[in-house]
C-alpha cells in the first residue's frame, strides 16, 4: 500500500461512496465499548449519535449528529454553529477523526452484524 501523503489523499477523494463510509469511523469510548462487550474501536458514525469534539476549537463539547456527508466525509453536529458575515448562523463541518462516540443506536440489524462480525477481532 502506498504510503505517500498525495496518493493517500488521492485514494481518500477518489473512493466509491459505498467505501466512504469507513472514512467516517469515530471511535468508542471506553463506556461503550464496555456496554457494547466488543473490542472494535471504531465504527461509522450515523445522524443521532452523540459525539464529543475532542481536538479543535470546539474541544470538549458533546452533542448529537445532525448530519453525515459522505461525499466530503465531513460530520454536523447540533449546537455547534458559526456565525456568517450577515449574522446568521451555520453549522461547523468537522472531520470524524476528531470525534468520540459516546452513545448511539444499536438496535437495527446493520449495526448488530457489524458488531457481530468485529467481536472476536481486536
């Protein structure tokens, strides 16, 4: 695999929307890892999941998902807003890589055999 910044960044514009969605993996916290009993460390992230900003100006603060772009693999969260030039207000995009998970839904089928098919990994 090649390791050059440029082709990874490439790869990562370039991919199929179908394998975007493992670039916007956010990792579990240790609470739910343990709710869970997996040993996966991360997982796609989904609208309705509350995250929380761990690096950037928004550090430390926690809300639900209120949009995942998946083309741009970006991530919006709710109550985190910027203000415009006219003074209105726009949510702040963030990369997935910055956030932890902290609660979501787990009850559909995709995500149980997701997890189903991480739990003996790790």
């Amino acid at each position: 695999m090649p390791t050059k910044p440029r082709t990874q960044r490439k790869a990562m514009y370039e991919a199929k929307l179908h394998e975007k969605h493992a670039l916007v993996a956010v990792h579990l916290s240790k609470e739910l890892k343990a709710k869970l009993n997996t040993k996966a460390r991360s997982l796609p992230v989904r609208k309705g999941d509350r995250v929380k900003i761990m690096r950037g100006s928004h550090a430390g603060k926690t809300g639900k998902i209120s949009e995942v772009d998946l083309k741009s693999s970006l991530v919006f969260i709710e109550g985190i807003v910027t203000r415009k030039a006219k003074g209105g207000e726009v949510l702040v995009s963030i990369r997935p890589s910055k956030l932890l998970m902290l609660d979501g839904d787990f009850n559909d089928n995709e995500r149980k055999a997701l997890l189903a098919r991480k739990k003996g990994k790790g």
